[in-house]
C-alpha cells in the first residue's frame, strides 16, 4: 500500500514537471507569442518559468521578434529623470496611425517595456544600446556643453548601479543624434562647438572603446541616423542643406556606411508627395526588416 502510494506521488509529480508535448516543440510555440503573453506565461507555473527563463529561450525569442517589423517609442521625463520604452507591432492594417503626444522616436533593438532611472548628471547627452554578448543593456554618457575625452558609462540590471569613467583618444562634442545596432552605439559628433557634425563616433559597448568615421559634409539638422538592413544610415533632405521635410521637399538622401564609406541612395519624391505630408515633417527612422522610411510632424 505504501509503495503503491509512493508510485501515485512520483506519478504526480511527473506531470506537474513536465508538458505533454516534447521541450522543443513548446519552446517552438512559446516563441511565436507576444511579449506579454509570454509574461503571463512566466507566471502560470515553475516550469513554464523555468522554460521561459532560460538563455536560449531568450535568444530565440529575440531573433523571431527582430524577424517581425517594431516601434520603438522613447518617451524621456526631464523633470523625473525616467526614460520610458515601450515597443510594439508595425500596425500593417492601420495606414493612418499616429500619436499626437510621441515627439522623438528612436528605432533600437526590440525590446518590451523597460523603465530607466537615470542617475542625475547636469547637461549631459545619454546613449542607451545593447550588448549581444553580455546580454545586458548600457548607458553612454558625456556632458554636453563642452569638449572633453572622459565619458562614462552604467551597466543596467546590476544589484549596484555605478558609472564607470571610460576614456576617448578624440577629443569631440556630442549631439542628440543617435542609434544603437548590433552592439555599438553611434552619434553625430564634431571636433569644434562652431560647426556642423561631420563625423559620427562610434562606441563598441562589449569593449567599451570608441572610433571615429568621418562623413566629409555637414549634418545639417534633418540628418537623422537609422538602421539600414543592419548597418548604419544616414537619412536626410535631399534639398538645400539644413532644409527639413516639407510638401516642397524634391528627394531624399540616404547614406550607407561601409567599410569607412558612405555610398549614396537617392529617392526622388513624386509629384503627389504634397498631398500626403502636412507642413514641416522629420525622419523618425526606418522600421527595421522592411525598410519603410517614418515620418512625423515637427513640432
């Protein structure tokens, strides 16, 4: 009787540890899922959090999701020091979708509501990207009024949350124009307050080392850096320098780094252009995978 009761106890235990369907298969399914659905998952029992835990989980999930068009929107409180990330489907079935209140949007890696903290520094420029291989995210940060060498950066999801100094052989001034790619952040920089940025400097977040491309031309303020089939681009008016976006625009830039080049795509605006913009607009980026260009109203 003992033993008999010993097998029904191993029996049930059994079941309460494992699926009826085969571990690969139910982490097959459990990717094809959304961010949230797999979040009530994680709750539903250990071993549905044990599955939805683990490293490899992670890196499947994260290349089916890069594989499906995102937004990316970033909402920063200045008084607070929060940055809210919030990410979501392309919405393909809504042709006129748009937020009135969303006023910078930046395209990075995909991610699911992250709030950040950030620790107070007085006017400093932050640069938020993702490390591959550590698996964590990162916060490059320099002061934004003068030039300097000395930056610091904060690794996000440690029990304690430190900047660390790290040190630049090229002396630059930043800017607010910016994106991470596959690991490396890259902004508009320039070698003096004076002039336009001509170079975009570029911070490897594994090493934590930075380089230098120079763009040989301005970057006037419609330049906006996106992620084009992976690498980096440079996406501004095609029109008089410094112009932005409007229903006169003719063309648009669109410059692709390779190998320390910069080969340039031209895309002429037809003639119905003026029916489809209101007033001044800007690039907001392009959606990663299908390589739509974004517009908003610049407010």
């Amino acid at each position: 009787m003992t033993s008999q009761r010993a097998a029904t106890r191993s029996m049930t235990s059994l079941h309460r540890n494992s699926l009826p369907i085969p571990d690969d298969l139910a982490v097959e399914i459990f990717s094809r899922l959304p961010s949230k659905a797999i979040a009530r998952c994680r709750c539903a029992c250990k071993l549905w959090s044990s599955m939805l835990l683990r490293e490899d989980f992670t890196d499947l999930f994260l290349t089916k999701s890069s594989a499906r068009p995102q937004l990316l929107f970033a909402c920063q409180d200045h008084i607070r020091n929060y940055i809210f990330f919030s990410s979501s489907p392309h919405p393909e079935e809504e042709e006129n979708s748009s937020s009135p209140i969303i006023l910078h949007v930046s395209l990075v890696r995909p991610t699911s509501y992250l709030v950040v903290r950030m620790a107070y520094l007085p006017l400093v420029d932050n640069y938020l990207g993702y490390d591959p291989v550590s698996k964590k995210f990162k916060v490059l940060s320099m002061e934004r009024s003068k030039i300097s060498a000395k930056h610091q950066v904060l690794t996000l999801g440690t029990k304690k949350l430190s900047w660390r100094l790290v040190q630049c052989t090229t002396a630059h001034y930043s800017s607010n124009k910016w994106i991470s790619i596959s690991g490396v952040i890259y902004y508009a920089a320039s070698a003096n307050r004076s002039s336009a940025n001509s170079m975009v400097a570029c911070f490897d977040l594994r090493v934590e080392k930075f380089s230098f491309v120079n763009f040989g031309r301005a970057m006037h303020d419609s330049t906006t850096l996106v992620n084009y089939n992976g690498k980096l681009g440079l996406l501004m008016s095609g029109d008089a320098p410094g112009e932005n976006i409007s229903t006169t625009s003719k063309s648009f830039q669109l410059w692709v780094l390779q190998d320390a080049e910069w080969p340039k795509h031209v895309y002429i605006l037809p003639p119905s252009w003026k029916d489809v913009v209101t007033k001044t607009m800007c690039f907001a980026g392009i959606i990663v995978g299908t390589n739509e260009i974004v517009l908003a109203p610049l407010l």
